[in-house]
C-alpha cells in the first residue's frame, strides 16, 4: 500500500477531497433529475515534489487516495455481522491500494475500471 510507510516528498491534502460515485441509478422528477443510491468514495489528494534535472524548477504531481465514505456499516455491526460492517471501507479503499491489479479475472478487470474512472473523476473535479 503505497501510502503504509510515508514518503518525505509527498503531502497530504486535508483541504483537498472530492466525493466520487459509482452505480445507482437515475430519478426523474419532472425537469428534475437526480443520480441516486451510489456508492460514494471520497478522494483525498496528496502532492508529490518531483525535482527537474539540472534545473531549479520542480514540479508537482498529484496523487489521489481513495477513502471510505463511512468508517463502519452500523445496521450491519448491531446485526452482529462485524466483518460485513467494514466490508464496504475495505472495498472503497481496494480502489486506491495497488496501482496494477491483475486483469485476468473479472473482479481484476472490474477494480481497474474502477481506478481508472476514480482517477478520472477526482482529477476533473480538482
């Protein structure tokens, strides 16, 4: 997991966070329309410093790490399912955590369909 041990040249972006959906479905009221029941991640970028060459220019890349929108499923831990109850951050969290997934499976080629579009959506927002 790349963020596990740190780095000197990346920062952290508190201020810095999108909310990025997935599925649902769409409802329309009227002119009205609304995209609903989504699974929501949130974004939260973080900036690396790359050093030019022979320069004294540098420039910054941004990285985005993929968040769970909720710590804990409630409904699910008062159940009693507590491993269901963090199921949902775990896989919020899967989209950001190894950058090439094998693709030779279908839930391989699902997550980088996933990273891409999360990537993507960040990115345009930011």
């Amino acid at each position: 997991y790349w963020l596990e041990y740190g780095n000197p040249w990346e920062f952290e972006r508190h201020n810095t966070r999108y909310k990025v959906r997935f599925g649902g479905r769409i409802q329309q009221e009227g002119k009205k329309t609304r995209w609903i029941e989504t699974e929501e991640i949130i974004a939260e970028a973080y900036d690396q410093i790359i050093p030019g060459f022979d320069t004294d220019a540098t420039n910054t890349l941004r990285l985005w790490s993929a968040q769970a929108s909720s710590e804990i499923n409630l409904g699910k831990f008062n159940q009693g399912d507590y491993f269901a109850a963090v199921e949902d951050k775990n896989h919020s969290e899967n989209v950001s955590r190894v950058l090439y997934p094998d693709d030779s499976t279908y839930s391989g080629r699902e997550l980088r369909l996933r990273q891409e579009y999360f990537l993507v959506s960040a990115t345009v927002q930011d």
